[in-house]
C-alpha cells in the first residue's frame, strides 16, 4: 500500500464560498481509478502550535505505480494545479509505503 497525506491551510483571504469551492474540487480526486481509499476532512482541533493545519487529505493507493498514475491524471493536475495552489496558504506532505496487517494481528494487537 502507498499512503499520500497533505497537511494544509486555504489562505485567509479566501470567502466561505471560495473555500468550498476549492474542497469541493478536491473531493472529485476520489473519482481517479487508481485511488482506494480517500479522506478529505477538516481538523476537529483548534488551531494552535500543536495543530498548525485546518485540513487532512490522505489518499491510499494500492502501490507506488498506482500513485503515479493519480499524479498524472488529467483531473488530478486540473484540480492541483488550478485550484489548490493558487488558494493554499501553507502545506506538508508525506508519502509512506506499508503493509496492511491480518486481521488476526489487528485482533491480537487491540487485547
């Protein structure tokens, strides 16, 4: 499995209606054959030191492959590069690979 996580904040002098619209935009990215899983929410926390950004993206994707074909996709350069970077103030990124335990591990791992 391959894990893309963003980390960010839309910039303050976005209206209501214009943070939406770039949200809205971003939800679409689920469409993309090639993603398995995807979260697009915002932070339940305050801002504040311990919690710098307003929302999580993490989209999952079977492996490195299928991620580069989400990074190529005509709707993922579309929303990127027309929506989100002209209305993100600050962002982090994280790529990680991983394995998916048995779910006899998972039940051994909760005791």
């Amino acid at each position: 499995m391959h894990r893309h996580t963003v980390l960010f904040n839309l910039k303050d002098e976005l209206s209501e209606v214009e943070k939406e619209r770039v949200i809205d935009s971003m939800r679409t990215l689920r469409t993309i054959a090639a993603v398995r899983d995807f979260i697009l929410e915002k932070n339940r926390l305050p801002a504040g030191e311990k919690a710098p950004y307003e929302w999580l993206l993490v989209v999952d994707f079977s492996d490195d492959d299928d991620r580069q074909i989400y990074e190529q996709d005509a709707r993922h350069v579309a929303v990127i590069k027309g929506c989100f970077v002209p209305a993100v103030k600050n962002y982090i990124v994280s790529d990680v690979n991983f394995q998916l335990a048995s779910p006899a591990v998972h039940r051994l791992n909760l005791r």
